[in-house]
C-alpha cells in the first residue's frame, strides 16, 4: 500500500477522531483505529521533522544548487 501524503495521513485523522468520539464503536474497532492513528500521528511527525530540516538548510543556504 502506498504512503499517504501529509494532507491525506490528516485527513484520515480526522475522519477517525470523529469516528472515536462518537462513541458508537466496539472496543475491538475502536483498538483498531486507534492504532492506526497513532502510526499516522508518527508519519506526519515525520513529514514535519523532514520539512524542518529543509527550511533549516535553505535558511543557512547551503542547498543553493537544489533550488
């Protein structure tokens, strides 16, 4: 399976956190979707690290030959 976007992990996000606060769902489901949201927590953790770096390197310059 291919690697959501930033914007996609988000939005699933999102979807699931209405889906677990509306209560309706069974413990077993509810495990699930948590679990996934806890890796899309971490790969958006990582989108953001990665976008850190970037503007730190562009910052001191030393990507000039990239842009």
């Amino acid at each position: 399976m291919k690697q959501p976007t930033y914007e996609q992990a988000m939005e699933r996000l999102s979807v699931i956190t209405a889906q677990l606060e509306d209560g309706s769902l069974p413990l077993s489901e509810s495990l699930k979707l948590y679990e996934e949201a806890t890796a899309l927590v971490r790969l958006c953790g990582t989108y953001l690290d990665t976008a850190e770096q970037r503007i730190v390197t562009l910052g001191t310059g030393e990507d000039k030959d990239d842009a």
